[in-house]
C-alpha cells in the first residue's frame, strides 16, 4: 500500500512542504531561530492565492477539504479563509465526452434518447459532482454526475492526508492541530455517503417530508427513475446565492431579518426537533428565489443527531440562558468540545467571557472588537474543539453569522432568534425532555448559535480574523 501510493505521496509533499516552510517562517525566519519574517498584505493575498492554486491541483479530496476548512476561523485567518471559500465555485470543469460516457453507462443509453435538450455547458461543477440542466417529461431537471473515478482518488488522499497530518501532531501536539484531525475524522466519515447519489436522493424526499409543511422553503422534486448510484435527477429550481442578494433586498423583495429568522428556524427543527441535518450549508447549497423563499440544494452530506447530542445541547442552552457559566462549561465538557488536560477553572473563564460578549446589546463588530481587545491575544491556547455533528453544526453557525452580518451590520443573532424561537419552544421542549420538560421556557436558540459551537467558530472566529488583518497590516 505504501509504496503504491509513493507517486501521490511525493505530488502531495511538493506542493505542500513549501508552503509549510512558509508559514513557519513567519514565526521563526530561520525555522528554529530567529524572529519572524515580515509579511506584508500584498505577500499573504499572493500566498492566499497560491494556496488555493495548489490546493485546486492536487483535485477533488483535497477541495472538499478546504470548502470544510472555509468555515473553520477558529483554524484558518484571513485572507486563507476567504481564499478557500473561493473553491466552491472554483473547481475545474470535467469535459463533456467524460460526463457524456458516464451518463451512458448509467442509463444503458445515449443520454439523448433519456433527456431533451441536455445542456453539455455545466450549471456548476462541484469537488464531488457536475450539473448539467436538461428537460424530462417536460419539467426543467437538472442532471448531477459523479465524477469519473472520484471515489478511489478520495479514498486514497484521505488516506495520505491522515497520515500527513497524524506526523505533525506527533511533532507538535496542539489541540489546533488535533482540530484538523477532527476534520479529517468527520470528512472520511461522511463523504463516502456523499458520493452515494441514490442516498442522496433518499435524503432529499426526507427532507422534502419533514418540511412539507413549510412554504418559505423549498427543496427539489427527485426523478427516481433515472437517479442511480453515480446520477441524480431533480426538479430544477431557479434562486440567487444568499450571498449576493442586494439587488433584491434594495428593491424590497427579501427581508434580511426574515430571511435569517427562517434559516434559524429551519436549522433549529433540522438539530433539535428531528435529528436529521443538511450538513453541507455554503452559500452555493442556499438559493434565494423569486418570491423570497429559501431553495435548499444538495443533501449528499445529510447527518442524523441522536438524542443524547441533541439533549446535551439543550442543556447547554438551558445554562446558558440561564447565564450559567458552571452548567454551561460543564456542557462543553458533555458535548466533547473541551480539549484534553483543560482544567473546569479554565473552561469556566472562557465560558464567562463568551456569555458576557455574546449577550452584550451591541453591533457585532463591536462583539467581535470585545472579544479581541479582552482574551483573543491567547486564542491559540484556547481549549476549544469541535467534535463530530459540531464541526458541522458551526458551519451552520457561521453561514447564519455571515448572512446575517453582511446585510445588517448591527445584526445581532440572540435579537433576531428570540422570537423565533419562543414560537418553537413546546414542540422542542417535547422532542428533548418530554411533556415535563414544556414548562422550562427557552429564552432563545441563539445561544447555540453564539454563545456555544457557533459562538466558539462563528463569533470568536470572527475576531480572530479582525486581530489577524490587524497583525498583517502591522
């Protein structure tokens, strides 16, 4: 095995390990000596950019990584993380006679005979798929194609990314880099699922059950008698990225407040109510259409929560509505979020503060400015981790932050979540606790979202960034 995958190991190494003694030399000039070197803004955009540009080169596994990675400021400053995002709409197209070829196989005929008017120009090309637009039976439909041999090429990066970074952990043993680890645990875990298209139409018709009663939402149709393992078939469904709204909202099409008030609630069902959670939510999986409703788009990578998570989430709300930064530290200690060795005196500390920023009435640039101003100098050292549901979860988070800071610069999520949630209090209340456990009033699901997981990634993140560009500027 080792020998065999030499080759992809050495690729690997060759455009990593520049890379890495990049980075390491703007601690120590010399590797092990010396001050770091100066790095100006001009000199971190262009290493952002070679980044992804080797990142892009080494394919697909590599490129559903850093699309996880994107969310993740707590391991990854600015400019990096806005660089990685940029992957998801950046990945290289497979030619058309490839995808021709693999619709053949998988139908057992000419995909022209199957489908009018089959676009050979992608809609979109993912690290995992490509998506084409076509007719079928007269509806508008999309088709998505796994690309050809992706699942052995995952497999076997995967396998050489573990390696790689169980080497430097062995080295430099650091909860941050055990993060990446955690990452890694959770890629491996689910992408195989992910490239499943027959369960990834199974997940959509879930969903498209759970959330019939909803029409602010809407999930595609699935053509299941054309989907198979390697093709997926859905109802095409037209909408503008949730990040790139201002045209409607300036015209008076969509609400911002709205539009955040139904990704919480959307959200919140998903994670506490049903246990069933579209783990994938960037910005291009989040549609906005014309009547101002959300489209929600992919469901390869569709989790199940079970009760125990969901109910030690809850109780960590609970303490942290309540303020409580005993129950809440001990909470991060049930949910698995507490690094090895961390002492409760410390987790509470840091607790305190989170709670005390996170329920300040102010601008979340001035959160976020708290936050750097007072603990960011030792983020580093913070005991933070996220495991398994969670690093999912706080993409969540951050996605919710994000499009609720880029439209309102004085959003606050525990403002805009309290109503919201109030109004789904019983029916959560009973799912978790049962009828005994509707007389505890939640105060708000924002605490979730930033004081905990999302707080930890999304908030503290966010001000990681801030003192970033400031050391960069500097």
């Amino acid at each position: 095995m080792f020998w065999r995958d030499l080759p992809r190991l050495v690729v690997i190494l060759w455009r990593a390990v520049p890379l890495v003694v990049s980075f390491t030399r703007d601690r120590r000039r010399w590797i092990r000596a010396g001050a770091g070197a100066s790095r100006t803004p001009a000199f971190h955009a262009r290493r952002a950019r070679q980044l992804v540009h080797d990142i892009a080169a080494l394919g697909p596994a590599f490129v559903k990584l850093a699309q996880i990675f994107a969310t993740r400021a707590d391991l990854v400053p600015e400019p990096y993380l806005a660089a990685l995002g940029s992957l998801t709409d950046r990945v290289p197209a497979v030619p058309w006679p490839q995808i021709h070829r693999a619709l053949t196989a998988a139908w057992g005929a000419a995909p022209e005979s199957v489908v009018d008017g089959l676009d050979p120009i992608p809609l979109a090309a993912g690290s995992l798929g490509q998506v084409h637009r076509a007719r079928y039976q007269g509806r508008e439909v999309v088709v998505k194609v796994l690309r050809p041999h992706v699942e052995a090429i995952v497999v076997r990066d995967v396998r050489l990314a573990r390696a790689i970074v169980h080497a430097v952990y062995a080295r430099f043993p650091h909860h941050h880099v055990r993060g990446f680890l955690v990452v890694l645990d959770e890629f491996e875990r689910h992408v195989r699922e992910e490239m499943d298209f027959e369960r990834e139409a199974m997940q959509c018709l879930r969903m498209r059950e759970r959330f019939a009663d909803e029409p602010r939402l809407r999930i595609p149709q699935v053509e299941t008698a054309l989907t198979r393992r390697d093709v997926l078939v859905l109802e095409y469904l037209a909408g503008t990225r949730i990040d790139a709204l201002d045209d409607q909202i300036a015209r008076g099409v969509v609400s911002p407040r709205t539009l955040v008030e139904t990704l919480i609630e959307t959200y919140a069902r998903m994670m506490l109510r049903d246990g069933v959670f579209h783990a994938d939510p960037h910005p291009g999986n989040l549609l906005v259409d014309a009547q101002g409703r959300i489209v929600l788009l992919d469901f390869g990578m569709v989790i199940d929560v079970e009760i125990p998570t969901r109910k030690a989430l809850f109780d960590t709300i609970i303490a942290a509505i309540r303020r409580d930064p005993e129950g809440t530290a001990d909470g991060f200690f049930a949910l698995g979020m507490v690094a090895p060795g961390t002492s409760r005196d410390a987790m509470r500390d840091l607790v305190r503060v989170l709670l005390d920023i996170a329920y300040q009435e102010t601008a979340m640039e001035e959160r976020t400015r708290a936050i750097a101003d007072r603990v960011m100098r030792e983020l580093f050292n913070w005991p933070i981790v996220l495991p398994g549901e969670l690093v999912y979860f706080a993409r969540t988070a951050a996605l919710i932050e994000g499009v609720g800071a880029r439209y309102d610069r004085n959003f606050n999520s525990i403002r805009v979540a309290s109503p919201v949630v109030m109004k789904m209090r019983r029916e959560l209340l009973a799912v978790l606790l049962g009828d005994e456990g509707t007389r505890e009033p939640i105060i708000t699901f924002a605490a979730t979202l930033g004081a905990l997981a999302g707080g930890a990634t999304a908030l503290v993140g966010r001000a990681w960034q801030r003192l970033q560009r400031a050391a960069v500027s500097g």
